[in-house]
C-alpha cells in the first residue's frame, strides 16, 4: 500500500512516522508546505514519545511533486487550512485513491465528498495528544495513540483492511478498522468537545479543573449536554463508552487531558473554533439542549481569533 500523509504536524507526523517505522506500507510520504519541507530535508522527522522516539529521513513532497498512484492519503492539517489541503491534494489522486482524513470535528467530511466524490471519501480520526514543537519536533505527551477509520457506509472494504495491516506493523500506533465509524466520530466529538470547551475556558487541564469546588459537576453537566446532542444525531454513545471510557476522565482530579486546542491558544496559534466549538452550539440548538455552555465557549474562542487577528495577544517570553 502506497500511503500520502497530507501534513507532518502532529497527528501526520506521528502516525505517519510510525508507519515508516513498521514498515508494513510500501510507502509512505508526506505532503507539505515549503517551511516544512526544508525543515524535514535538513533534520528528518523526529517524534519524542514515551512509547519510544524516532527519527528517520522521509519523503517529503510538494504537490507538483507528489505524482500519483498512491492508495491512501491520511488527511492530517487543521479545519482552518482545509481548502488550502484540498487544492494541493487534487494533482495526487489517482483514480483508485482513498481518503481518509483524520481532523477532529464533521463538517470537512461533507467539503471533501464536493470536492472529490462521495467513494474517495472515508471516515476517520486519531486518538492523540500531541503537538508539533517550534523546533519542529513531533511531541507525543503520552497515553494511548490510535487511528479509527472505515468507510462511511460500514463496508469492510480492501482498502480498510489494507490499511489496517500497515497500521498492525507500527509500532506505539494502533490502526482500528471500523465498521461504524459514524458512531466513533460522534463519540469522538462529545469527549473533544468537553474536554476543548472545558479546558479552554477555564485554561486548565481536567484535573485542575476537577479540583475546582463544583469543576467535576460543570465538566459532567456539559458532558451530559454533548451526550444528548449526539442521541438527537441518530448516534447516542454507547453506555459503556460514556461510562467506562469517557466519564471517569472528568472525574479524575489527577487527570492531566486538556484539548490540544487549549495547547494552541496558549501558543497564540490559530484555532478550529468554528469547526468544532460553532459546530456543536448549532448542533445543540437543532437538538433543543441547554446551550449556555456551548455559546460561552464558542463566543471565547470567536474573542480570542478577534484579539489575535488585531494584534492584542499578549508578547510570550
Ligand atoms: N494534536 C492532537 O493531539 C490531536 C489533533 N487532532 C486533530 O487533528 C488535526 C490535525 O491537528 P495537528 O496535527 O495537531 O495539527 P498541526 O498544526 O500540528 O499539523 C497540521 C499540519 O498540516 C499541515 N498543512 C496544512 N495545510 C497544508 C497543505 N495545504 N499542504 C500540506 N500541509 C498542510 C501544516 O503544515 P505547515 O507546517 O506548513 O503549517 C501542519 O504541519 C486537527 O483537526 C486536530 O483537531 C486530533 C486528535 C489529537
Ligand atoms: C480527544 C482530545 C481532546 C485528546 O487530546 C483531542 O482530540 C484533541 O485535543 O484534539
């Protein structure tokens, strides 16, 4: 399987460098901007772990250089830079390739059907906590890191499995074949909405927060709220996800999770306010649930891009 990993941040970078580490794809590559190609060229791709660090030269393309053929791309930029992904992927698609794009939130899943067909487009997303450091280093901060995808109708398709068996060779990454993915991203979406409004919000971890008086309370009122969205969607989590997997985080006061949009604002960076934050207030108000909580969030996010986008952020050392 020959693999095209747009974007080597975070989640492209990790996922993509475990996949050259375990060697289970023909190829992999990866798509990127000019900064980032320099700096992959100069320094290799590095990712720090606790599940083990790596460091490896690897491909990196632009798009006039990409060709085509490959059979997978794993889709990895942020909400915001989307168009910008869609018109540098368009030269490498071959007839045969599959997408599968691995953003947090909903909407681009429909952006990409426009732009490339309903058949090219699966679902997917990463379990991470990452970020890419200002040296260009992939920075994983622990726990679990895992991939879902599958086709957006359950098919156990060819190019599902073939993936899966890439993924079954890397190591520190696990690649999880699905055949409801639907229902993984929305219960993706109501564990990132909670822990991104919460800790974005308050500028805390969950922890911090859980040993707020009342912060276990508040986190759990919006999570039941995002729960309740999700029934209203045709996709209620299941009880033993929301109770095994999901709730005991809030209730942690050692819990160290916070979004990795809070890492971004507190780097000054550009956020997917709109893509997640705006997504989920719309979505609360189709569903008829309490979204106080919702619009406080989104109308923080909406004021942070305003002082950043004026200039008012305050200097960092
Ligand atoms: N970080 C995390 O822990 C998690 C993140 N996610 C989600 O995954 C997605 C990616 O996040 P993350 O990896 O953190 O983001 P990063 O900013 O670390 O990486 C995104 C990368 O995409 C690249 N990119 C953007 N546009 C293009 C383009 N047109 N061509 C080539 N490369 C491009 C950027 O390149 P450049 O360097 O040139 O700007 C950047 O390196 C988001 O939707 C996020 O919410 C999901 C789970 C966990
Ligand atoms: C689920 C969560 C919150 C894990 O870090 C995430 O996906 C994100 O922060 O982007």
């Amino acid at each position: 399987m020959r693999i095209l990993v747009l974007g080597a941040g975070a989640v492209g970078g990790y996922f993509g460098g475990r996949l050259i580490e375990g060697g289970g794809a023909e190829e992999v590559a990866f798509l990127v901007r000019p900064a980032r190609k320099a700096r992959l060229e100069r320094d290799g791709l590095a990712i720090e772990s606790p599940q083990g660090d790596f460091r490896a030269r690897v491909r990196a393309l632009l798009p006039e250089e990409a060709g085509t053929g490959w059979d997978v791309v794993l889709l990895s930029c942020k909400a915001y830079d989307l168009d910008d992904a869609i018109a540098a992927l368009r030269p490498a698609l071959g007839p045969r390739t599959g997408i599968v794009p691995l953003l947090n939130g909903m909407t681009h899943i429909a952006t990409l059907q426009a732009a490339f067909g309903e058949e090219r487009v699966l679902g997917g997303l990463a379990r991470i906590f990452a970020a890419l450091t200002p040296e260009g280093v992939v920075r994983h901060h622990g726990g679990h890191a895992s991939v879902a995808f599958g086709e957006l109708d359950g098919t156990m398709s060819e190019r599902v499995r073939a993936l899966a068996a890439a993924f079954a060779k890397a190591p520190a990454a696990e690649g999880e074949a699905s055949a409801n993915i639907r229902q993984l991203l929305w219960d993706k979406l109501v564990l990132l909405h909670t822990v991104a409004a919460a800790t974005v919000l308050m500028r805390a971890n969950v922890g911090e927060i859980a040993r707020a008086p009342g912060g276990i309370a508040w986190m759990e009122r919006l999570l039941e709220r995002n729960a309740a969205i999700a029934a209203a969607e045709g996709f209620p989590v299941r009880p033993e996800v929301l109770e095994r997997q999901i709730r005991p985080m809030f209730r942690n006061p050692q819990a160290r999770n916070q979004a990795s949009m809070l890492h971004d604002l507190e780097s000054g960076g550009r956020i997917e306010a709109d893509h997640i934050l705006g997504f989920m207030l719309e979505a609360a108000r189709r569903a008829g649930v309490d979204d106080a909580l919702h619009e406080t969030a989104y109308i923080h996010a909406k004021a942070y891009e305003n002082r950043r986008d004026a200039g008012r952020l305050p200097a960092r050392a």
